[in-house]
C-alpha cells in the first residue's frame, strides 16, 4: 500500500510538471500582449511636442510682415509685442533713439500666451542703432527663456556688423539664452514679396527645428 501511495505522488508531481511546460508559451505570450497593450496606451496618452511661438515687435509693419511668414511657415501662433510708447513719425523715431542710445527699458503692454506651451520661441525684432529693439529688450528682460530654443529674425535698414551681431548674442548669452540662430533680413526700399522670399531663402538654409514637425 505504501508502494501505491509513493507511485501516485510521483505520477501527480510528473502531471503537474507537465501542465507547467504545456501551459508556460501561453503564459509568457498573454504577458507578453498585456504589456504590449500597456507600451500602446502609455503612446497614444503621451503629451505631444510643444508649438513653436513667433514673438514680434514692428514700428511700421515690415517686421509684422516677418511674423506672418514665420506664423504661415510653421503653422504657429503669434503674439505681438506693444510698447506704450508712442513710436510713429519722426517724434516717435527720436523715441527710439534716446532708448538706444540711453538703453532704455520699454513699458510694454501685457502679452496673453503662456510661454510654458511653447518651444522653440521665434523672435522677431527691428534692429536700431546696431541693438535689439527696446520693446523686445524689455520682453526678454521680463521673460524666461533659459529653457527654450530661441531663433531670432532680425529686421534693418542698413546693415548689421559682425560686431554689433556677436554683441547681440552675448547680451542674450549673459541672460542664459543661446539662440539657436539668426536671420537677418534687409527691409530697406523691399516689398512685402521682397521681405518674405529673403527671409524663406535664409530658413532653407538654417530651418527652424520643431518639436512637432522636425525641422521647417
């Protein structure tokens, strides 16, 4: 009887062990289709990339100009900076002067996008007497830009010295922000045509990279 006994133990461990080998593909391969399952809602619940922002301030309309064909390019929002100042004509020019000459900080109006949505950050500005606008000087003082990608689209009359273009980029660097780079668009005696295929020439060959898009 106990010879019995032994035998069925054995032969229900020999069972069991067999079940497990059987039963062990369609274990794995379950597990395996759960957790796959898991990786495809964990991809279609991520947050996706942040929307480039095009930031821009214009005294007569040729860096607006500038913007738009930013915004149109990229498929992105804009937001205009405007200064409290009264900027037009020749009182307005003399304004513009003593602001560079002084560096003077501008009284902006409040600006309604949340920067935090936003990545890289696209800067349009004019450049007076060689330096960034005071309206945009002013919106980078007040603005952090440490962790953004920045490009700057830099609007003039004359021209823009490699000294007076490094001085640009240091005072930005003194305030932690590397812009990634710089277009320089000749507006003087140029048609809105003139501006927009200047400017689509230089992003050819310098795109603006996106999180959503990869490079435009």
């Amino acid at each position: 009887m106990r010879r019995i006994v032994v035998h069925t133990q054995q032969w229900s461990s020999l069972v069991l062990f067999l079940v497990v080998i059987c039963l062990s593909p369609l274990l794995t391969a379950y597990a395996v289709r759960g957790e796959s399952a898991a990786a495809t809602q964990q991809v279609l619940t991520a947050p996706q990339g942040q929307k480039p922002l095009v930031v821009f301030y214009s005294r007569t309309g040729k860096t607006k100009t500038v913007a738009n064909a930013l915004a149109k390019r990229l498929s992105c929002d804009t937001e205009e900076i405007q200064s409290t100042e009264e900027r037009t004509g020749i009182l307005g020019a003399f304004t513009c002067v003593l602001d560079q000459l002084l560096d003077r900080d501008d009284q902006i109006l409040p600006y309604n996008k949340d920067l935090s949505n936003y990545n890289p950050i696209i800067i349009a500005t004019p450049i007076w007497l060689g330096k960034l606008s005071s309206p945009i000087r002013t919106f980078i003082k007040q603005t952090s830009l440490k962790d953004k990608e920045v490009y700057l689209a830099l609007t003039f009359n004359g021209r823009l010295t490699e000294e007076k273009e490094k001085l640009i980029t240091e005072s930005l660097a003194a305030q932690g922000i590397a812009s990634k780079a710089i277009y320089k668009i000749i507006t003087k005696e140029k048609t809105e045509e003139d501006i927009v295929k200047d400017l689509n020439l230089q992003l050819e060959e310098k795109p603006i990279r996106t999180a959503i898009r990869g490079s435009m």
